[in-house]
C-alpha cells in the first residue's frame, strides 16, 4: 500500500483481514497528508458532485467575493486550464446523475463498513452517528439546491426538513439569521480524523502490518506482472500493490502510463479550542460552503477551494475568512481569539474533474490498483474503497460496480 492516509490506512487493514502479508509505504507519519485536517464528516449523502448544471454561473460572484468559496490564483490558469474544462464538462444533467449513484454506491454503506475496523482497533468512541445539518440563509438559496437535494433522494437518502423556529429549538446557538434547516440522521462524523488514521493504522501493525517509513518511487514489472516497488530505501519485493498516495499518486500512475487529470482542490480548516459555543453534529452554511464541525479538540471550520497548485503557499488569509463565517454562524463565538486558541492549516484534495476517484487496475499491470482522487469525500469514501482494494487484489468480485471509478475513463 503506498500511502498512509485514510485510503491507504483503510485498504491495508481490510487487505490484512483476507489474509495477506501487508506493508504500508510512507515518508511521514499516518494520518498527517489531507486526511489530518479535514470537516470530518462520514456522510453516506454527500452523493452531490462539485461540477453541477449551473455551477459555472456562480464562479464570477464567488471569485470577486473576499468571503466566497472559491479563489483560483491566476499564474495558475494556463496549467489548471485542462483540468477545469473537463470540470465544466461533468457538470450536464444526465453526467451528475450518474455520478450521483456512483458516489452512493461508496458512501452509503461509509460508517456500516467502518465499524469493524474501529471495533478492532478499539476507536468506536471517535466517530459519531447523530446526522448532519445544512442551514441556509433565505428560502431562494433552499431552491437553488433543489437539483442537489433530488440527486440525493434519488439515491435514498432522507431527511427532516426544520423552519425557523424549529431551527432554534434543534439548535439555540445557531444565528437567527437562518431560515431553513435540512437533518441528515444518517450521516456521521469523526471527532478527530488524524487520531481516527492513527488509531486504525496502529491496529494493523499490532495484527501483524508494517509501516515502511520511505517514498516509493517506480514499480518493477516483468512484463506485466509486478515484482517489486522501488522506494527510496531500496526495492520491497511484493506481488501486488495499490496507490493510495491522495494528490501524490499522479506520478507514480503516470510511470505506469496513467496520465490522470488529478489536480489540487486546496482547502482550509481554522480550529477554535475551548470556543464559547460548539454544535452538536456538524452544520454545513450552504451559501459559504463551509461545515463547521465538533471535535474533541474543540470547533472546526473547515471549507474553501483554492486552485493554485500543489507547489504555492498557503495563503493564511483563506483561514482566517472561516473565523468570520462561523461567527455569523454562531454570534456568541469571539471576534478574535489569542494566538494559543487558535490554529490553521492547508491541504490537498485529491481531485478528479468528474468528482469519482479512480478505483481500478493500471494500464500496465494488473497487479497494481489505484485509489485515490477522492476529493472532498475521501474519509466518508476509505472503508467502502479500502474494502474494494482487498478484494481486487486478492481477485475477488468487487462488491460494486467499478465501471464508473476506471482509471482509464479519461482515455
Ligand atoms: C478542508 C477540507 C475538508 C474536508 N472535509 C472532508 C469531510 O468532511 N469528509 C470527507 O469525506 N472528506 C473531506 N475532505 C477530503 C479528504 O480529506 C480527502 O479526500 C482524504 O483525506 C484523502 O485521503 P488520501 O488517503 O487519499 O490522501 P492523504 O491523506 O493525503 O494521504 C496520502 C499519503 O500518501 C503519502 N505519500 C505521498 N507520496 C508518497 C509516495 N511517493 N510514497 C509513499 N507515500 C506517499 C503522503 O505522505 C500521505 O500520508 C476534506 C478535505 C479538505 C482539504
């Protein structure tokens, strides 16, 4: 398994589980790529995909918005260009329904999947099912999702709809400006995903998994068949590997004569320990596009796309819009908060234009599988994708359809 976030984490424990020899490849430590910083959130509905009829409408209005969703860095264009017009490409009417059941056919079963893996490695108590609340500010913004909210009763998803006042009862804290309410009881979220990662990862090792703390680099093949992965230690001789290597899989599936169209959906989170108010489950602003989320360690904001590339630096100031959302989200939350309540980070989701990853067998051998671009659904999409890994590489039927999720859908 190359890389040890919670795809990788997630494929290996399920791989070990069928009884194989498992060794997990990684430079850093578990749990510390883009699955350390994330909303957390476990959510079976989250089936709606990010290029949508009529998403490009709104592009100019978020882009010239200090406080909007999305910033692209302009030096970028030219290299992100490619990308973005197969984005807009995904967007048609007949496309998203069929990545709306496709991203079901993982997410639904997300927390049933999950369970035995916590339950061995003893983490039940990090992952929680109470559901999950999309508020929204006028009764327009509510009609404006009502393609997104028909993909996912399409796929089976239910909900409990909440006026005003109803709002306020579920919900004291939440600013009154809210008009709307829409629970999600199905959904689930992790109440600390880097602790969720290293709670997993520990367990596979103690049932008998290695953790090799280096970079692979090549695959060895002969002919097809693979005989090793070359990493920066030397070669580990093995009989089939997986990438799980999130953004860092492009080059090593394009050594494979894979050029995936992955690219970086930058995203955001500022934590605030101790804060005044905390929600009970998480509560997603549908016009901010932003979840605010409870953690062990206190209330996290996490949201925004940046498209600026693996290589520019994080620019803090996209942390810091987060503190002014939630608090027009929760008013009792501080205007500002002293440096050691406080802190941000930067990751990277791993995006395919057509909002699936890819889950599938290499152009070059068919003992290497890939998983990875699973964009802003990676932590909900880990068990269901981890269980597919293990049983394609143990050459088992896979228990969905894998059509959608081909590596080579992109020519
Ligand atoms: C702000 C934000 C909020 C999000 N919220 C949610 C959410 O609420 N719910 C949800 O489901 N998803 C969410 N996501 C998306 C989710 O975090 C990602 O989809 C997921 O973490 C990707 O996991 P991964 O294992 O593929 O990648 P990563 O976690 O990035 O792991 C990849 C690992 O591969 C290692 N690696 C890299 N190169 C190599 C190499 N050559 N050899 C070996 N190892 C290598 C890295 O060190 C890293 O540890 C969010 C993302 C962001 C940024």
């Amino acid at each position: 398994m190359i890389g040890a976030g919670m795809i990788g984490v997630a494929a290996a424990s399920f791989l070990q589980r069928e009884g194989h020899e498992v060794v997990l490849i990684e430079p850093g430590n578990p749990g510390e790529g883009t699955s350390f910083g994330n909303a957390g959130c476990l959510n079976g509905s989250s089936v709606v995909p990010m290029s949508m009829p009529g998403t490009i409408k709104n592009v100019p209005q978020w882009l010239i918005d200090p406080m909007g969703p999305l910033v692209i860095r302009w030096a970028y264009l030219p290299a992100l260009a490619p990308w973005l017009i197969r984005f807009i490409r995904a967007g048609t009417p007949g496309k998203v329904r069929a990545q709306a059941k496709a991203l079901r056919s993982i997410l639904g079963p997300s927390l049933a999947t999950l369970a035995p893996l916590l339950k061995d490695a003893g983490a039940e108590d990090l992952v929680k099912k109470h559901g999950h609340l999309f508020v929204y500010r006028s009764q327009e913004s509510w009609r404006k999702e009502s393609l997104a909210w028909q993909l996912r009763r399409e796929n089976g998803v239910e909900w409990d709809e909440f006026e005003a006042d109803e709002l306020r009862q579920l919900d004291p804290n939440l600013s009154r400006d809210y008009v709307k309410g829409v629970l999600v009881r199905e959904n689930g979220h992790t109440v600390n995903p880097h602790r969720l990662v290293n709670s997993l990862a520990e367990a596979f090792v103690r049932n008998g998994g290695r953790i090799e703390r280096t970079r692979a680099i090549a695959f060895e093949l002969d002919g097809e068949r693979l005989k090793g992965v070359r990493t920066e230690s030397g070669t580990i001789a093995v009989e089939g590997a997986a990438v799980t290597a999130g953004i860092w899989s492009k080059t090593l599936a394009a050594g494979l004569g894979d050029r995936m169209p992955l690219e970086t959906e930058r995203g955001y989170h500022l934590m605030i320990r101790d804060p005044e108010v905390v929600p009970r489950i998480p509560v997603a602003d549908a016009e901010g596009k932003f979840v605010a989320t409870p953690m062990e360690l206190g209330i996290r904001i996490a949201g925004t796309v940046e498209l600026a590339g693996l290589k520019a630096p994080p620019n803090w100031e996209r942390a810091r819009v987060l503190l002014r959302h939630v608090r027009r989200m929760y008013p009792a939350l501080q205007e500002a908060y002293a440096d050691e309540r406080v802190s941000t980070w930067m990751g990277h989701r791993p995006s395919l234009p057509d909002s699936l990853p890819a889950i599938g067998r290499s152009r070059r051998s068919p003992d290497v599988v890939y998983a990875f671009g699973h964009g802003h659904v990676g932590m909900a999409g880990a068990p269901m994708t981890g269980k597919l890994v293990a049983e394609l590489l143990s050459g088992k039927p896979p228990s969905v359809d894998l059509a959608p999720f081909s590596p080579q859908r992109f020519g």
